[in-house]
C-alpha cells in the first residue's frame, strides 16, 4: 500500500516543540505500524528542516527510497492548540506541494494493492491515476481545487462537528461531483460513510484528548486497510477507524514519537506569525 503527496514539521508554537508528521505520510506510517507492507511517497527540502524530517521517517519502518530531496524548502505547519484542538497561524506547503511522483515512483503505483493521496494533492497526478484506472483513495480535507472526483474510489472529506448541521448535503454534494464511495470524518460527532445509496455512521470513541493531530489520518488508514484492502463491511470498518482515531488522540503528534524543541533557525518569518494572534481552525 503507498501515500503519496504531503509531509511537514508540526510546530505547536505555544510550547516551544515539534513533530514530524502530515496526511500523507502519517496514513503510511499507521500501515506500518500495523505491520502492513507501506511505502511513502513525497518530497522533503534540501534545508535542516528536510534533514529532521528524513531522520524521523527513517525511525518509523518506513524505507527512505521514495522520499525526493529537492531544492526548497520543506512544508512547515504552525499549530496553536486550545483544550488539545488545533488552531492553524500558517500552513507553509514547501516543495511538497501538488507533488507529483517520479517515472520508476509512478510505476510502483500501479503494482500497488491501494494508493492514498494526500491533501494538497496535484489535480494532474489525480486525472493521471483515473485514466490509468488505479484504485486509489484522497483526503481533501473541507476544500478541493483543479480536479473532478469522477473516477476516483474514496474520497475522504472534514465535516461539521456541531450536530445541528446535516451532513447528506455534503454527502450528496460529493457524490453529484463524481465520488463513488465518500467517508465523513466529523470529529467528535463520529464518521459517516455513503456509497451507492448505503449509508452508514459510526460514532466517536470518548476519550481525554491530549491532539488532534493526526486523528483523521489514523482513520483513514485503518478505515482503507480494513475496507478497501481486506473487504470487509464499511460498518465494522468504521468502528475500528473511530478507535484508531481515538487512540492517536491520546498522544502528541501524527504518531507516536519524541517531540522536539523548535531549534533557533527556524525562519523569522514564522517567529513573527508565533507572536502574532491570527488563527484559522479546521
């Protein structure tokens, strides 16, 4: 099973600490980590930022070989956490953005059992994977942009927390724009799962939050190893991608690992936006 596309430093800025992580690669790290065969494709920058994060990718189990150093600089995510939630000061996509696999990467996607593309994906990889008639899977989080849905497996897709708001217009919405199976992931509302006139939901697991971060990509990758690989009823599926959700909650970071500080290079342009109040929530 291969991701491909995003990556980045999680900098929570009000503690001073750091994570390696991003939809993509987080999704490839949660298959290894259950011990499913996993590459991750995607491309870091050549600054110290890139170095951080291919020595962490190195820890997880992940092989390095699909990892592109490319001149840039890497993705960087600045978080604000309130009551463990996460506030965004700035997504910087680096030279991760719209990224497009290599001829010999591509290849290898079209042996693959499941491809899984991450948010910020580029709409030309998109169209290339449909008419190629790879299966695959994509988050586009609350937005997507230069790409039609028609073609593609699973799309997964950020809904409203607040249980007031109806989730089958967004449903509808996505599977007018061509999705032939979409996931709703609605935080701690639960999931909500839509193919082919079958609708299905899953509630959230309660748990004391320490992150959020990375709780929709172990959802996803439960959800897809469960469902798309092994074949088994979206309803049980779901239950086992909420759990995995709520196990990732319980830690900081995509995945389990050592956080670290904020080392003093880091572009004074962030350190301007850290002191800053500006935020935006997703």
């Amino acid at each position: 099973m291969i991701t491909v596309g995003d990556n980045c430093l999680d900098v929570y800025v009000d503690k001073n600490l750091m994570a390696v992580g991003g939809n993509a690669l987080n999704v490839a790290v949660q298959w290894a980590r259950a011990g499913h065969p996993a590459l991750y494709l995607g491309a870091i920058g050549n600054d110290p930022e890139g170095d951080i994060m291919f020595e962490q990718i190195s820890r997880t189990g992940l092989s390095t070989d699909g990892i592109e150093r490319r001149t840039g600089g890497t993705a960087v995510t600045l978080i604000r956490e309130r009551d463990g939630d996460r506030r965004f000061l700035l997504e910087d996509l680096g030279v991760g953005e719209c990224y497009e696999p290599i001829p010999e990467s591509y290849a290898a996607l079209q042996q693959a059992g499941w491809v899984h593309l991450g948010t910020h994906s580029s709409p030309r990889l998109v169209n290339r994977l449909v008419a190629d008639a790879i299966p695959f899977s994509i988050d586009i989080s609350t937005e997507r942009t230069g790409f039609s849905l028609a073609g593609v497996s699973i799309v997964f897709a950020s809904g409203p927390e607040n249980k007031a708001q109806p989730v089958s217009p967004i449903l509808d919405r996505l599977h007018a724009d061509g999705a032939e199976t979409v996931v709703l992931t609605c935080g701690p509302r639960g999931a909500f799962f839509s193919k082919g006139g079958l609708r299905r939901s899953a509630p959230a697991h309660p748990v004391q939050v320490v992150d959020t971060c990375g709780a929709g990509d172990s959802f996803i990758a439960r959800f897809l190893a469960d469902f798309a690989v092994a074949g088994l009823d979206p309803e049980i599926a779901m239950a086992a991608a909420t759990e995995a959700a709520a196990l990732t909650c319980q830690h900081a970071g995509g995945f389990p690992q050592p956080l670290r500080k904020v080392p003093g290079w880091l572009p004074s342009k962030y350190k301007d936006l850290i002191a800053g109040t500006k935020e935006t929530s997703r």
